[in-house]
C-alpha cells in the first residue's frame, strides 16, 4: 500500500511540475498582462495544490492532512485575490488589452475622456 501512495504521489508531484511549466510557456506566449495573470494564478492553484498533495501521499499523517490542507486553501485564496489586484493595477494604469479582445467591460465606468484603455 505504501509503494502505490508514493506513486501516485510522484504522479500529483509530477502534474503539479507541469501546471508550473505549461504557466511559464503562457507567460511568454500569451498577448497581454491579462491573459498571462489568468495563467499564473490559475497554475499557482492547480500547481501547488497537486504538489502539496503528492508531498502528503508521500508522508501520510494526520497533522500533514491538517498542513495540507490549511496551504492549499491558503493558496488558493491569496493566488485569487492577488490575481484580481494585479489585474485591477493593469487596468487603471492602462495596460493595453490584446487586439483579440472583444469586450471591455471595464469600461463603462471610466469617466468620460479618461479611460485608462487607449
């Protein structure tokens, strides 16, 4: 039973390595900060939450069940917030949108003649 956790935990580790990779492609790849700030936290979630899993099938334990999953929520709620506010900074100093975007809907509530998006 021990040799399949550690497996399986390889494989998670192994997954979470590549959300990490397929991210740093993305962010050379990717039009605009916003596409790439997607990429990130999106990786960032996935990524860590399937090492940190892969790490627990490794070491099983009841207080590493708590320190899991404490990290990975943690994780997962400061990669969405901090995502937003990079993505709100972007915006209101006018990071330009890729010219494949075709909504904006940000900017209805610019001031008239002011819009951060020229």
């Amino acid at each position: 039973m021990s040799s399949i956790l550690e497996i399986v935990g390889t494989i998670f580790i192994v997954l979470g390595t590549l959300a990490f990779v397929s991210a740093a492609i993305g962010v050379l790849k990717l039009p605009d900060l916003y596409s790439r700030i997607s990429a990130i936290t999106t990786a960032s979630g996935l990524g860590i939450a399937l090492i940190v899993l892969g790490v627990l099938l490794h070491e099983p334990s009841g207080l590493n069940i708590v320190k899991a999953s404490l990290a990975i929520v943690i994780n997962l709620a400061t990669a969405a917030v901090g995502g937003h506010a990079l993505g709100r900074a972007g915006y209101l100093t006018g990071a330009p949108l890729a010219p494949q975007t075709l909504y904006n809907d940000l900017s209805v509530y610019d001031p008239p003649g002011e819009s951060p998006q020229k």
